[in-house]
C-alpha cells in the first residue's frame, strides 16, 4: 500500500470518524474538523512516533 492509500485510511478516523470499511466509529469518537494542511502535518507528526 502506499503512503497516499495510507494517508487516506489515517485521515478518516480523524475527520469523519468512520472505520476502513466506512462503518462509522462509536458516537464518542470526536470529528476533528481541520484543515488539510493541519490534517497532513499531523499524520507527518505521527509517522515520527513510529
């Protein structure tokens, strides 16, 4: 997979809440709503705890 598909499958559970699969995430799961300069800086930030 590459970092594009994966940044895709990050990016979901943080913006819309919803699973892989577009099942949605529990009702507690926040919706963060950010920009996608913001939403790509973060995902760069997690890479870094890897």
């Amino acid at each position: 997979m590459n970092s594009r598909n994966t940044d895709a499958l990050i990016k979901r559970p943080i913006a819309q809440a919803l699973e892989a699969d577009g099942e949605p995430l529990d009702w507690t799961m926040p919706r963060w709503q950010m920009f996608e300069a913001d939403l790509n800086a973060l995902i760069e930030y997690l890479r870094t705890l890897e």
